[in-house]
C-alpha cells in the first residue's frame, strides 16, 4: 500500500463540518476502544513470529493496509452508523498500531516496576518512559505528515522514532538482571514490543521512500 491514492495537503475538510464537541468526544471513545481492540489480538498473538501482520489480519485490514496510505474501513456491526465519518490520523491503522504499542509498552514496564520496585532507579524507570513515549510520539507526528503528503518530514520523525526505540532498548538494558528476571514475562514483551515498534517504523520508511522516489 502506498500514498499515491491517499488525499494529502489539499484535503478539503473532516466529512462532517457539523461535528460538536460531544461527536468527537464519542468519536475519540471508539477509536480508543480500537486501539484496545488490536492490543487484545497483539497479546493472543504473541507467540508468533509475523504477530504485526496476524493482528492486522484480525483488524481486517488487509497485509499493507497499515503502511502509510488509505486509512483503513472501520468494521462495525451496525451497518447505520453514519457513511461520512470524519477522516483524521485517528483511523490511520499505524497511528492504532503505534499507540497500541506504546500502551503494551507501558503496562510491561509497570509490571516490571511493580515486580521489583527495589531493584530500579526511580531515575531509570522515568528516563524509560519517557523515551517509551517519545517513540510512540514520533510515530504519530511521522503519521500526520503522510497524511498531508510530507514524506520528507515523516521520514525525519521515523528516524526520531528509531533513535527512541534504540535509546529505550538501550534503557531497558540497564535495568538489573534480578529485576529483569523477577518480571521475566514482561521484560521479555518489553523488548519483543520495542523490535515490533522497529518494524512499523521501517515498514513506514519504506514505503515513503518508494512513493517519494516514484513522484
């Protein structure tokens, strides 16, 4: 999938012009539910090697939906639920996946914590979460420049992105090895979410290149 048949800059509006405060507070809700959504498939999945692309499936997107490109359909059981949503970053399937990421980040690192409290600096555990989200941060910002047809600056983000992810594994790598073994099972995600994080972010440098290159 690639940005050639995505709106970009001249993007003339968010579908419904009419949309108060409530409409997108309700809007904001669903995705919320969304990213909690792929996050549940993330976990039921773990154990397998293309995990990205197995949650992705059980989204229903299709292999590259989550590559910068068209947001994907939204799946809903009720076939009335309004035809001109609004399209923001929002529904983009790598913004979902990115603050799904950083979410599972998130909850493994607490486990670790709460595991062995006495064996992290509470300075560590606040440089690791910050730099958990400044990647997922980076993610979004590479995001919102795809959609309004900034490939150069995503790609700068990307690169932020990547210089997070090796600075949080390098964080993480830190963190003494009784404290890493007493939470083995979050540490373990911790570093298996980080490479995953990697991959969105080289998927989406990719495919910014090959659309950059064939413009």
């Amino acid at each position: 999938m690639h940005d050639g048949d995505q709106p970009h800059g001249d993007f003339d509006g968010s579908g419904n012009a009419s949309w108060g405060e409530a409409d997108w507070a309700g809007y904001l809700q669903r995705n919320d539910l969304e990213v909690g959504r792929f996050l549940s498939y993330y976990k039921e999945v773990k154990g397998q090697p293309d995990r990205l692309d197995a949650s992705a499936r059980r989204m229903g997107w299709e292999n590259a939906d989550w590559a910068p490109s068209e947001p994907a359909e939204e799946i809903t059981d009720d076939e009335n639920e309004e035809a001109d949503l609004p399209y923001c970053i929002h529904q983009h399937p790598v913004y979902i996946v990115g603050r799904a990421l950083g979410m599972q980040l998130s909850i493994s690192f607490r486990t670790v914590c709460r595991d062995a409290s006495a064996d992290i600096p509470a300075e560590l555990a606040a440089d690791v979460m910050l730099s958990f989200w400044d990647a997922q941060h980076q993610v979004v910002m590479a995001i919102n420049a795809t959609d309004t047809g900034d490939l150069p600056l995503a790609l700068v983000h990307m690169k932020r992105a990547l210089s997070a992810i090796n600075y949080s594994i390098g964080l993480t790598a830190g963190i003494p090895a009784a404290a890493r073994e007493t939470a083995k099972e979050a540490s373990d995600e911790i570093e298996a979410t980080l490479f995953d994080l990697r991959e969105v972010c080289l998927r989406v440098m990719a495919d910014c290149r090959w659309d950059g290159n064939r413009k």
